[in-house]
C-alpha cells in the first residue's frame, strides 16, 4: 500500500497532499471516502486539478486492487460450532465451479440449500476465497 505522498510526489500536487496530511489521510486507500468534488466546489482546489487528481487515483485503483478489498475481521466469538466437512467440501467445490465471478453469499445459500451462517464460517477462515464486501467473495486458486 502506498501513501499519497508517494503518489502524488510531483510538485504540482503538493498542495493536495497537504491538504490530505491535514485531514489524517495517509494511504491510497484512506482516500477511498473522499468525495474529492467537494474540493472543487469549495474552492480549495482547482476543477482541473480535481479532475487530474481523480485521473491519478483511479489509475492507481486499477493497478492496485488488492489495497481495496475489505478484510475480514480478525475477532471470533468464543465456543462457535464447528461447520461440518460437507458444507467446507460444497461451498469450496461451489467456488471452484465459479473461478471468474464475484460470489455472494445469498447465491451460494440458494444453489446449495445450506444456511447462511455455515456459508459464512466456512468463507472466514478459507484461503480459497477472499472478501470484497460483508457479503460477496471471489476464488483464489491456490498457487
């Protein structure tokens, strides 16, 4: 993940990255919230600069998707049941059948008839499939 200072290291954006250290923005991704617009409309920024601001960023979103992706999180709660090896073997094997889509969870509950939380425990810990949001996934073939 890189900063925007990194970025945007051409002197002619300075004053947005001062602007962006100003308000606690670090990382590319912490600008993923910006309504960059606004900058325009209140006259901070140039429309022009808004605009080739915007250009460098979506670039970047391009070249570096995996800095966008929601993660997990990292906390559990205690004594969770254990989901069966039937479910693990049919979510996978769904998700292998699947290799080139965005995959969400409600999809997967109503192709495979299973409930919803079991889909949900097999796809946090599985390194097969990562999350993009709360309820979508896609396959990660392992290497």
């Amino acid at each position: 993940m890189q900063t925007i200072r990194e970025v945007y290291s051409n002197s002619v954006y300075e004053h947005f990255v001062t602007w962006c250290s100003a308000k606690g923005l670090r990382t590319m991704a912490d600008l993923a919230g910006v309504d960059l617009s606004a900058l325009a409309q209140r006259g901070e920024i140039s429309a022009a600069m808004v605009s080739r601001i915007k250009m460098v960023y979506t670039a970047y979103r391009r070249q570096h998707p995996e800095d966008f992706l929601s993660r997990p999180s990292t906390t559990r709660r205690a004594a969770a049941k254990p989901v069966s090896s039937v479910v693990n073997v049919a979510v996978h094997d769904y998700f292998v059948a699947h290799p080139e889509q965005l995959i969400r969870i409600p999809e997967v509950v109503k192709a495979l008839g299973l409930k919803r939380t079991d889909v949900q425990k097999v796809l946090v810990d599985a390194p097969w499939a990562k999350m993009v949001d709360s309820s979508t996934y896609f396959f990660v073939p392992a290497e």
